[in-house]
C-alpha cells in the first residue's frame, strides 16, 4: 500500500512521517471556497476536496487536510498581506481562540473525514511587539496569521489539546483512525 499526502504543507510532511516513511506529496488543487460558517464542517469539507482532488489512486491511502483558526463567529484563513496578518494577531492578542484541522483519508472507495480542536491562549500583543513579528514575515500562508512553532510561540501561554493539530496535523488521531481503518500493521 502506498501513501499520498495531498498537501504542498512542509509541516504536514514533516508530521505525517511520524506514521508513515514513505509517502508521495501531491499538492492537490481544489477549490478552497465554502460558505459554511461552522468551522469544524468548513475543514472537514476542504480537507476531502483536497483528498478526492488527486484522483482516483489504486493501492493508495490519501490523506487531506485543512487548517483554519476560529475567534468567537469569526473564521481565519490565512491572511491576504501584511495588513490583514496585523489585523488577525489584533484578534489573537490577549484572547483565546481555536485551531480546527480537519482529515480526510480517502482509500479503495473508503471514506473517513473527521476533525480536532484545540484552544490556544495568546498572551496581549504590545504594537512593537506586532510589528516586529510582522517583519519576519512567518505570517505568510499561515491560518491566523501565525506557526506555533515559529516566532509566535512566544505570544503563546497555554494550549488545550493536541500541538500537532496547531501545527496542521493531528498526529495522534490520525494514527488512532487509521489503525481503526485496519491501515497500519
């Protein structure tokens, strides 16, 4: 059985070799527009576009996924320019929000979509601070204008959940899904 990532994410790589060391990346090219305003639908729908967009694959187990970031009613994408970051990290700063991700695995006709969730608590943001961060540019295609991982893990004082979902990809339910798929040996 072969593996194929249908994500461009070098985050994504990074983790999904956590489960599996060989795999194909296949950046799949669906469309990204939704009008759902719920957050963990929203992601569960992009990630199995993004599955089903690499075709039909014999002997392949597919996996998608998509990242969002939700305050209050409001869903953040991955901001258009520096403005726009500034304006999410406004949002961020001295609130919590959440991280949704949804996963696709799409295999020999099988379908599992699912969703994780995680709380993320950022500390207030003072506006040198911002600024500052802004110059690094790591806001560039990043859900909510920030990586975990990156320079905005200093904002960041408490998570409740999964890191690896922030990051872009439940490591630990994935693995969990796929063995309940019979997947994994």
């Amino acid at each position: 059985m072969k593996w194929i990532l249908a994500s461009a994410s070098p985050r994504r790589k990074e983790l999904i070799a956590h489960i599996c060391r060989e795999f194909e990346i296949k950046v799949a090219d669906a469309d990204e527009t939704v009008e759902d305003t719920d957050c963990a639908q929203t992601v569960q729908t992009l990630a199995l576009r993004k599955a089903l967009a690499i075709g039909p694959q014999e002997d392949a187990v597919v996996i998608g996924a998509d990242t969002l970031v939700a305050i209050g009613q409001e869903i953040l994408g991955k901001p258009k320019d520096r403005e726009d970051a500034a304006r999410m990290l406004r949002l961020l700063s001295g609130n919590v929000h959440q991280v949704y991700t949804g996963v696709a695995i799409v295999v020999a006709g099988r379908q599992r979509v699912f969703y994780e969730k995680t709380d993320v608590y950022f500390a207030p943001i003072t506006p040198q601070e911002l600024e500052y961060y802004l110059d690094t540019a790591n806001y560039q295609d990043k859900a909510g204008a920030y990586a975990i991982q990156m320079d905005a893990a200093k904002f960041i004082t408490r998570i409740d959940g999964c890191y690896h979902n922030v990051v872009g990809l439940p490591v630990g339910r994935l693995y969990q899904e796929l063995k309940q798929m019979e997947l994994l040996s």
